[in-house]
C-alpha cells in the first residue's frame, strides 16, 4: 500500500474514509487552513467494498473528525 494509512473521516454525521501519507501532515494542513479562515474541499470515499468519492467541505466551524487505526490492525 505504498506505506500509506487509510483513515476514517467523521463529517457531518457521517463516515468517510481517506488514504494519507502520513497522519501528522494531513491534520496539520487541515488545521493550518482552517486557522487562516480558509473553505477547502477534502476528498474522502463513502460506503464498503465498492467505495463512492466524496467531497466535503470543510472550513472555520465545520468539524471533521480524523480517526487514527490501531497500531496492530
């Protein structure tokens, strides 16, 4: 998997998933551009097995929660 994690994604009382190449860098983005007032669109999948592309907007006031794996899944 090219030493990629896939993450879940909670937005707007839904769960998405996304592949990143590191968990540190992909929350600090997301933080810096929120902190600057910035409206971003954050690409995730949707669903099991066959996956969906979503696109959620994110931005100052709207929550996204990142959910880390397990170490030993």
């Amino acid at each position: 998997m090219n030493g990629q994690t896939r993450i879940e994604l909670l937005y707007q009382g839904e769960t998405f998933s996304k592949l990143v190449d590191d968990i540190g860098t992909f929350q600090a983005e997301i933080l810096a551009r929120v902190a600057s007032g910035e409206w971003f669109w954050v690409r995730g999948d949707r669903g099991e097995g066959r996956l969906e592309p979503a696109n959620l907007l994110v931005g100052p006031g709207v929550g996204l929660v990142i959910v880390e794996p397990n170490p030993g899944d």
